[in-house]
DNA sequence: ATGGTTTTTACTGCGTC
DNA sequence: GACGCGGTAAAAACCAT
C-alpha cells in the first residue's frame, strides 16, 4: 500500500518535472482520480476539476503584467516588436532610416521633407558608429582586465592599459587590427611602463593572439602614439623569479646589487633583461650557499641555462672588477 | 632583403654524489 | 649511472638598416 503512495507521487513529480508545458494541455489528467486539469493563470495554479487537486502552484505567469478592458486599451498597452538578435552587434535595436524619399504610404517627400531625412540619415549614422566605438572599447577593456588578473599585475596597469587602448581607438588605429590584439599590445605596452614588465611568452599564454601578430601591433601603436617605453629593467624581474625559487631576502638583494654593477660595467645594452635577472638569481644564489640549479632558474625565468651561463659569469667578472677597486 | 648581434638547440666531456 | 655544470658550434630569432 505505501508502495503505491510513493509510485503515484513519483509518476507526479516526473509529470511535473518534464512536461510542465503541457500542462494546460487537454490531454492531462489529474494523478489522483483522473478528473481533468484547469489552469488558474490568477493564481497560478493547476488544479483537478473533480477532486480539487492542486498539481502545480506557484507557476510563473507569462502573460502581460497589465489588464485591458477592451481592444483599443490593449492595442496602447501591448507593447511588443521584433524579437531581439545576438547576430547583430547591437541586437537589432539600432534604428535605421531607409534609403527610399518615400513616406510610409510610398509617397514621394517634398523636397524639404527629403532634405530633412538626409539630415537625420547623417546624425543617426554619427551616433551608429559613435555607439560601435563604445562597444569595441567595452570588449577591449574586458579582456585587458581579465587577462591583466591572470598576469597578476594591478590596477594602476590595468588603468594605463585602457588609456593606451582609449588612445588607440581615438586615433582611429583599430581598422585592420583585431580588438583582441590591440588590448593585448595595450597591457603589454602599460605593464612595461609601470615596471611590471611581463615576458611576450607570458602575454601569449593568456591572450588569444599569435605572437608575431601581438609583436606587430605593438610595434604599431608604440610608433603610431610615440609611447616612450624603456627597456625592461632586469631588477624588476628579480622580486617574482626569487619568490618562485622559493630563495631568501639576502639572494634577491645580492641579485639586485650584481645587476648594478652590471649597469655601471654597460653590459645590460643588447642583452636580455630576463637573462640578465636570471643570472643574478642563480649567481646570487652561488654567493649565499644556497641551492638552485641552472635548469631550476631556465624553468622559471624561461631563458635557455646557455644563457644563463654566459651572462652569470659576466655578472660575476664586473662584480669582482668592483670589490677589486673598492 | 641583409647583416650583425643575441639566444637557443644539441651535443660533449668532466666531476660528484 | 644520474645529475649538475661548463664549453662549443650551428641554427634560429631578433633588430636596425
């Protein structure tokens, strides 16, 4: 008996749960005594005729949230057109005046009336475009803030990326370039400057463009806007290698001290400041009795042990020139 | 396109644990 | 014998011209 309590009560909920559409539908008929089903759309119920079963309450109503007494009052009141699109960038609710000197009955317009339109033609496509630019400039900003929180750099980077890309965009750069690309170019150019320098490999990881398109539009937008980016200072690197390599205060103020001298012996022009860092670190390293490998270092710097070698060892020579002289 | 510079790749030998 | 390290030559990448 408690077995057949439990099935109809399942066969219900299953009723419920699937075809919840169809449930002012003619056919359906109440779990209980198989008396038909009304829909009270005021209460938002179904219910059973026969037993007064409620099968369903609490239904969304879909219905209009006004009431019309008569046809005139609903004809003011429904408000409905076009169903919206994705497919277009506005969703279909720009307007768009026609191109035809007709009125709606297919008149001619006087010439006046023409001249009008054409005014009106002109501003509403100002206005068109002026929204498009706004929207690229939206998209761009999101993915310069998603992928500046995936690089870790901070707010201020994030805020001199959008002005580079705001830039960009007012100097009419963005034709023939992918959105996508300039805001990379933007945050890679902004991170430089605030010295946050992140590597090009580092920019690919989360960008969605290729290298050399990314290398490009960088190009582009720091000649087309003179933006003055110095080359990435190689202390800026050394905070974030030696907390990955786990290394201590003493390692990262040695590494510091070893760039230094390297500046002053003029060997930083040319080379790599990844490499230059990644060689203070491991040589710094070595001074202080503290283990890395060469390949540990290569792995999060990601520079080749080559050359991490080479430049290690000029680290070490200009270094040594000054506690000489000193 | 070209040439010069830097970096990477690939391979080798040496010493140590 | 695996590993870390140093060195080399050639290839590749980069950059200015």
């Amino acid at each position: 008996m408690s077995e057949t309590t439990i099935r109809t009560s399942d066969s219900r909920t299953e009723q419920l749960n699937s075809q919840r559409t169809e449930t002012n539908d003619e056919s359906e008929h109440c779990p209980e005594c198989g008396g038909s089903l009304v829909n009270d759309s005021e209460r938002g119920e179904t219910s059973c005729v026969d037993c007064g079963l409620v099968v369903e309450e609490d239904e969304i109503d879909h219905g209009p949230e006004w009431r019309a007494f008569d046809s005139s009052e609903k004809d003011r009141k429904s408000r409905v057109g076009a169903p919206t699109t994705t497919m277009m960038h506005d969703k279909g609710l720009s307007t768009n005046i026609g191109w035809q000197n007709k009125d709606a009955y297919g008149r001619s317009l006087s010439a006046s009336q023409r001249k009008k339109m054409q005014r009106l033609r002109t501003w509403n496509e100002r206005f068109r475009t002026q929204n498009s630019k706004e929207r690229n400039l939206k998209q761009a900003l999101g993915e310069i803030d998603r992928m500046a929180s995936a690089l870790g750099l901070p707010e201020n980077v994030r805020e001199t990326a959008s002005v580079i890309y705001r830039r960009a965009l007012k100097e009419d750069l963005l034709p023939g370039r992918s959105i996508e690309g300039v805001a990379t170019a933007a945050l890679y150019a902004a991170a430089r400057q605030a010295n946050y320098p992140r590597s090009l490999d580092e920019m690919e990881q989360v960008s969605r463009v290729e290298r050399m398109e990314l290398t490009r539009t960088y190009r582009y937008i720091i000649r087309e806007l003179s933006l003055e980016v110095a080359p990435a200072d190689p202390e800026s690197f050394v905070p974030r290698f030696t907390s990955d390599l786990d290394l201590s205060d003493e390692v990262e103020r040695t590494a510091r001290r070893l760039v230094e001298a390297a500046r002053e012996d003029g060997l930083l022009s040319g080379k790599s400041p990844v490499g230059i860092a990644a060689a203070a670190i491991y040589a710094a390293a070595l001074l202080s009795n503290e283990r890395v490998t060469q390949s540990e270092v290569s792995e999060v710097a990601d520079i080749s042990e080559v050359t991490i070698r080479n430049r290690y060892k000029e680290l070490l020579e200009a270094d040594g020139v000054q506690n000489m002289a000193a």
